[in-house]
C-alpha cells in the first residue's frame, strides 16, 4: 500500500475542518486519493458520510488495496466508503452526481496547469445546489508565497516538470466563478497549507 507521512500529519486537522463545512449526511467525492489515507481516516472519524474515493486509472489499484483492507472496519456511525472509482479529471468520464461535496487535497499542484480548470469544472458539474468543492493544500496569492518553505516546494515542482507548481488561490477563485460557484473561505492551515471552501 502506498503510505505518505504528510497524510498522517494533516488528516486530523482536516477532519476537524471538515466537521464544520460539511452538513451530514453528506455525499462526498475525493478526487486524487492517492493512499487512501484521507478517505479512511475521514470516515471513521466524521459520521454519516458516504465517501467515493477516486484516482486516476494507473494509480488505482494501490488506492483500492487500502480501501479493501481498512475501509470496511471502525467506521463512524453512518458512514461508508466506497469503492475506488478510476477518474481523471482531464476526461468527461466523471461519476453521476449529485454530490454534497467534493474534496481534494494536495492535487492541483501536482496535476498540469492545464488540469485544474478541468478539476474546477467536473465538480462543478457534479455538485448539488449548494455544495462545497473543497481544496487543501499550499496556495499562493498573486505569486506570492506565504512562506519560503513553500516558495522552495514550489521552485522544486517546476524543476520536476514545468506544468507542476503550487497554484494561486486567486486563480482557482476565478476559475470557479466562471463555473457559477462561490468562494465561502479560505482556511489557514497548519505547515503554512490552505482550505479553500467554494459553494455551488
Ligand atoms: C500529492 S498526491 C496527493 C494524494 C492525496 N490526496 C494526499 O493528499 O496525500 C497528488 C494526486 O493527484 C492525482 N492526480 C494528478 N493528476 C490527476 C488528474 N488529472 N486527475 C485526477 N487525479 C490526478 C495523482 O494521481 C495523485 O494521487
């Protein structure tokens, strides 16, 4: 199973922001769920959530090990985690709505530019009136960094691949009002990272 040490670190906090934006029972799609970490800890921690992990095809498998050993045990009250679903947000072959909510953490960094409005619009396009896309991780604003750390994180990224790099949060504002939707907040988060909150 795939296993990341920033997950273990970051998925209580996010579950206590969680807490307060999602209103439950709540449908919910995680784009990128890369271990599984989150979608786990998530559901065993929040209760009534019906929670539909996702991953783009090739990095299915290693997701859905982590779903079939611990996502059917100690869940909370209510809730459910689904099956992995293969989904990259670059294709139309997005799952049925509607959706409460779609989470993602720590992907629109890692996916090419050209990706995230693509990530934007899907959500959009699944989200019930009224639902939150919810995005965690580092953001800049203006191209500004809010912390060298992620100045460095970021200048790493495009040494890797010029279509990686941490993103502004103006933009994914832009962006997700071209899609009708509205920014609600925009969470500070521990080791200088971010929640953005935007309603349908
Ligand atoms: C740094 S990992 C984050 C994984 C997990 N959400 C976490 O916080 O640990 C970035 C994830 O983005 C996913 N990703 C990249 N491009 C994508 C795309 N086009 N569609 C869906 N997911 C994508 C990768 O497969 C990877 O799992």
């Amino acid at each position: 199973m795939l296993f990341s040490e920033a997950c273990e670190r970051n998925k209580e906090p996010i579950a206590m922001e969680l807490e307060r934006w999602l209103q439950r029972p709540a449908r919910v799609l995680e784009v990128g769920s890369g271990s599984g970490q989150h979608a786990v800890h998530l559901t065993r921690r929040l209760s009534q959530l019906q929670w539909h992990p996702s991953e783009r095809p090739e990095s299915l498998e290693a997701l859905q090990a982590r779903i079939a050993q611990e996502g059917r045990t100690q869940l909370a009250a209510g809730s459910a985690l689904a099956d992995a679903i293969s989904l990259d947000v670059t294709t139309d072959d997005w799952p049925a709505g509607p959706f409460d909510a779609v989470f993602t953490a720590n992907t629109a960094h890692i996916m090419p530019a050209a990706a995230v409005p693509r990530l934007v619009a899907g959500a959009a396009a699944v989200l019930r009136p009224g639902g939150l896309l919810l995005l965690y991780g580092p953001f800049s604003d203006g191209g500004c960094h809010s912390a060298p750390s992620n100045a460095a994180f970021d200048a790493h990224l495009r040494s890797l691949d010029a279509a990686m790099g941490v993103r502004d949060a103006d933009w994914i504002v832009d962006l997700a009002h071209h899609q009708g939707l509205s920014p609600l907040a925009d969470v500070a988060m521990p080791a200088n990272n971010r929640l953005l909150v935007l309603a349908a």
